[in-house]
C-alpha cells in the first residue's frame, strides 16, 4: 500500500508515477509530483517505479493574476 496525498492506493510491483495518476484519475496538465519527498520530473512518469509503502504528493499547480 501506497499513500497519494494522504491517501490509500494499493500497490503492485512495477507500479509507476503515471500509473498512480491513472488510478487517481489526475489529468490535470499542470501537476508537480513528489516521490518520497523527491521531485518527479514529468519526462520520467513513466519510467519511475513507486516502492510499496511509498508517499506520493500530487500537487496542482494553478497561476493567476
């Protein structure tokens, strides 16, 4: 099990950044993620496996004037 923003997500071996987005049902085009309090850079969402018991933030980036 995985914590996304607090919450539970299970987890499975092999599960990625992208994939936890896909089971939150992010699509925001904006997002910072951090794993284990390290920074995801979008190019590796796909390539960054998340380890069980991981924290995962999700965090919307919004900008106004």
């Amino acid at each position: 099990m995985i914590l996304v923003n607090e919450e539970p997500l299970d987890w499975h071996a092999g599960m990625t950044v992208r994939d936890v987005l896909r089971a939150r049902n992010y699509r925001f085009p904006m997002l910072v993620i951090h794993l284990n309090d390290t920074l995801v850079q979008k190019l590796d969402y796909d390539s960054t496996t998340i380890p069980d018991e991981a924290v995962v933030k999700v965090i919307h980036l919004i900008s106004g004037g």
